[in-house]
C-alpha cells in the first residue's frame, strides 16, 4: 500500500468559524470548500483539516450524521512551545489549559476552538 495524503475530517455546527479559527491562529490555508464543507492545509503539515456541517447529506456512514466532534484533541507539534504560547496569548485566543509540562517530557498547552474542538500545541522536551 501507498498512502499518497491524509486527512482528519472533523463534524462541526459551524463550519466557517471552525476554519477560520485554524486559518488565523494557525495559519492554516483553504484548500477547496463548498456548502457545509472546508478543507485546510499548512505546506509543513503532512494532513489536511477538513471540517464538515454536521447533518450534510453527504456524510457517511449514515450513523455519523448528527453527531459532532466531541472528546477529541486536534494536537500540532510545534517546534518552540513557548514562543507558540506567548503568540496565542498575545493574540487574546482564551486557554483552554495553561502551559504545563508532563514528567514523560510532554510540553504543552491548549485552546478550543468555536464549535469546541479542542487544539493541543506540544513540543517533546528533552
């Protein structure tokens, strides 16, 4: 098998505010969109976001449908954590939890989104 790309495909409510909370405090790009449905990409990220309007007749399987992203961490490693801290704070994006360090050497800190998708920054320290 050859995998040729990736994607995360998230359901939200609103499909706008989602993407451009990534486009503006990630710098993530549109890609293509349509009714209900956006696709987002960073040239230095190896998966596309896609987010889809919960209820979009498109959806599969069936059984997915109606429900949203719930219980899940969007997580994006980042090469200086705390330069990525101080930048989101800076921009006045509300923390979800507080920079904090794991003994397993897991830095990181995380915001949510408009439709509550939750966004984990996370540097491995040494």
């Amino acid at each position: 098998m050859k995998i040729t790309q990736t994607a995360l495909s998230l359901n939200v409510e609103d499909v706008t505010a989602s993407a451009e909370f990534l486009k503006r405090h990630f710098g993530f790009s549109e890609a293509m969109s349509a009714d209900g449905f956006v696709s987002l990409n960073r040239q230095d990220v190896g998966c596309n976001v896609i987010f889809l309007r919960v209820g979009l007749s498109s959806l599969k399987p069936e059984s997915l449908k109606r429900q949203a992203a719930q219980g899940l961490i969007l997580a994006f490693v980042v090469d200086n954590i705390d330069e990525e801290y101080a930048r989101i704070q800076a921009n006045g994006v509300p923390l979800t939890t507080p920079i904090e360090t794991e003994p397993w050497g897991e830095r990181y800190f995380q915001v949510t989104d408009p439709n509550g998708v939750i966004l984990q920054l996370v540097q491995w320290m040494e």
